[in-house]
C-alpha cells in the first residue's frame, strides 16, 4: 500500500508513477531506513541514474518491527501510535534523501520519492520488478536481533541487481583501484563476471577474481579472452575461513566487490556481508 508519494525535477510537476503510467526507462532504485545514514546510498544511486540517463527513485518501506527490531519480541498487538511513528520517521528519510539529491546534483535527473505502509522484504522485491538497480545502504545489510538482514533475503530475491554501499566509505578511492568479483562453482557465475568485467572495461583497471574451485577456471578464461584489455589475477580459495579473509584483504584496496545473487544463501551470504562491513566496499549481487 502507498502512504506518500512526491515528483521533483519534472518539467510537467508530474511523475510517471503518478500518472500510473511506466517510466520511459526503469529507474535506479534507492532504498531508505528509518534511522540510518541514507546519504552515501543516495548519493550513489544518484551517480547510477545520471551515468543509465534514466529516473531515480528513493523509497522507504513503513515497518515497525523493521524500524526497532525488539517489537517482534512481544506477543501482544502493537499499538496504532507505534505503526503512526513509523510512517512518520519514514517521511523524514526521504526528506533526508530529497536534501541529499538536490545538494548533489539539483534539477539533472527526474526522481520520485515514495512512501510504502508494508513490511519491508516483500515491498522491495516487488519494486525492485521494475527497477534497473536496487541501492541499499550498509546497515540494511546488518541485523543484531533478526536471523536475516534486508540484503541478505534481497540478493537472492531481487528482480534486478541489488548494491550495498557502506554508510562510513573509506575516506579515498584510488581510480586505479580494482574491480574484485567472488565466484562459487554452486552458482552460475556469468552475470557477475559479465558485470565486473564490463565495468573494469569502462574504468580501464583490472579485475580480481575469487574462486572456490577448479570449475571456474576454463569459464575465466572465455572472459579474459572476451576481455583481452582488463588485466585478471585469480585466487582459488575452497574454505569460507580463507575465502572471506582474501576478500576483505583485496576489497580493502578495490573499488567495487560484485558477487552473484545466489552467493547471498547462507554461509556464503553471511561471508559477503562480513566482506562489505570490513572492507567498507561498495558491494553488487548480479541476477
């Protein structure tokens, strides 16, 4: 159910969405939460929507039980004030959201922002239907008190490609900088490199593969010959242990870590989220 919804930088004052009509090109997606710092997610959802010249949307799902996380340790009701607070702290991260795109970069692109009365997950999956991108920030990714985070369930979920982009980004980024993508031979691995190669092909910097077995090895091959310009290490790592303390090692220094979605299921899930919190790297599961 939609609680809100509002248009900026239109031409006309009004929005597709508005309309009830589909946008000319679907939209980066920019999820908010209550409580978190939003800006970087913004920010980079932003950069995303002026490189794809297609529309931005920031939107916020009103949930209690995701807002303050202990409720769902109660047994009784929850009282309409608490569901009225949530609806409300919603509306002011996407006013935050609204500030941070007009300071970045006011009146470039069109952007909607919209306000959602339903649990979360679901709300998400089905928005990311018509979604280029689906952006989260990091604390999305990080739950103390529920079993699984909102990017967890999300990555493997998702529609379209799911980022992660740390709230607390390292304070330089040398351009030089590699693209790192994380492979496991229990899923199909193509949209991920397809993607990372694709990127280290625009930046002009070399990819780091991270693979668990010797399955991966002919299909890296295939790449570096579609991709003779992008220079390729590979590291074959089999357990968990060594596999996430390569990937922090090597995302500490990369710019982007790019997984498949199927790698955010259990341990592998778990490892990949270790990976963004540590490294403080910006993070895509590919479809």
């Amino acid at each position: 159910m939609i609680a809100d919804g509002r248009a900026y930088g239109m031409q006309d004052g009004q929005s597709h969405f508005e309309l009830g009509l589909a946008p000319r090109a679907r939209p980066v997606a920019v999820a908010v939460l209550a409580g978190s710092d939003n800006r970087e997610a913004v920010r980079s959802g932003l950069r995303e929507a002026i490189r794809r010249r297609c529309g931005l949307v920031v939107v916020h799902a009103a949930s209690a039980f995701e807002t303050w996380p202990a409720l769902g340790l109660m047994n009784e009701p929850l009282p309409e004030q608490v569901h009225r607070d949530a609806i409300e702290l919603g509306r002011r991260a996407l006013d935050d959201a609204v500030l941070a795109v007009e300071l970045e970069s006011p009146s470039v692109v069109e952007f909607w922002t919209r306000l959602y009365d339903g649990p979360v997950v679901p709300t998400l999956r089905s928005i990311s239907r018509d979604a280029q991108l689906l952006v989260l920030a990091e604390r999305a990714g990080r739950s103390h008190l529920w079993p699984r985070s909102v990017a967890h369930d999300l990555g493997r979920h998702s529609d379209c490609p799911v980022a992660v982009v740390p709230t607390a980004p390292r304070p330089w980024q040398d351009p030089r900088a590699p693209i790192v993508v994380g492979i496991d031979r229990i899923y199909d691995p193509t949209s991920a490199l397809t993607s990372a190669f694709d990127v280290a092909q625009r930046k002009a910097v070399g990819v780091v593969a991270l693979h668990r077995g010797d399955a991966e090895r002919a299909l890296l091959r295939e790449f570096q010959q579609r991709f003779p310009t992008v220079p390729t290490v590979w590291s074959c790592l089999r357990s968990h242990r060594r596999y996430q303390a390569a990937a922090i090692e090597e995302c500490s220094r990369a710019q982007l870590f790019v997984v498949p979605a199927g790698c955010m299921r259990g341990m592998a899930g778990r490892v990949v989220m270790n990976v963004v919190h540590q490294a403080r790297v910006p993070m895509v599961s590919v479809t």
